[in-house]
C-alpha cells in the first residue's frame, strides 16, 4: 500500500503534467465560486507563519466548509515548503503554496489510480471524524 503523502506527490504530479493544479489563496477560491464542480482535491499546507495569520486562517475555514459542502476531498500538509516545491513550476518561486488544487480532467477521463487512493484515504479519515486529514510528504 502506497503511503498517503506519496499518493499526494504522484497526483500533485500528474495533475501539473495536465494542467490541472490550481495553486494559491485566492487562485483557489476564484475557481471553488466559479466553478465548483471542477475541483476534484484540495491541499491545505499550513506553516509556522499560519499560525499568526488572521486572514489566512479565515480563508482555510471558508475553503474547509466549501470542500465539505461539495464533497470535495481535503487534506492537510505541515511542509508548505516541500509542497511548493513539488507544485512550483520550475522558473517561479512559490510565494503561495497554502492552498492547491486539483481540478477533474475536462474531458471526463478515468481520474488518476493515485487521486483514487487520496479520495479513499479521505473517507476513511472522515469515517473517524477526522475531517482535514494530515499528509506528510514524503521528501525528494
């Protein structure tokens, strides 16, 4: 069995391959109000700055409770630096990486077998009241 945080890397991965990661505070929200139905996951990446940061933690509740009411899987990181990495495209550096997406395929293809074991992952958390599951990554 995979480990959740390489099943995270893998579709993070692949779904950059496709372009289909939205990385970003308010890119992420933008897409969650115009278009919910495409967001597939969600990554929260949490850092030691949160911790004082009133209107981040605002937006993670407000992206939390959208997740939950679309039924849109949704886990934790505590390396939003690993996680930049992984996501960052390799001319930018990643000022946001606290929030990532990932959107459906447009075209209704077959999801990726590792967002699969990432959405079951979740249910299982969920089943024991463990709503925002966290995930580490594993390193390079």
């Amino acid at each position: 069995m995979h480990s959740p945080g390489k099943s995270l890397k893998e579709a993070l991965l692949y779904a950059q391959s496709e372009d289909r990661l939205t990385v970003g505070v308010y890119e992420s929200a933008k897409i969650m109000t115009d278009d919910p139905d495409s967001v597939s996951f969600c990554v929260l990446a949490v850092d030691e700055d949160f911790e004082c940061d009133v209107a981040l933690q605002i937006h993670f509740t407000l992206i939390q409770s959208f997740c939950f009411d679309n039924d849109i899987s949704i886990v934790r990181v505590s390396d939003k630096q690993r996680l930049a990495e992984i996501v960052a495209d390799k001319s930018e550096q990643l000022e946001d990486a606290h929030c990532v997406l990932i959107t459906n395929p447009s075209d209704g293809s077959w999801e990726d077998p590792s967002l699969e074991k990432l959405h079951l992952f979740c249910e299982e958390s969920r089943r024991l009241n463990d709503w925002v599951p966290e995930i580490s990554l594993p390193a390079r």
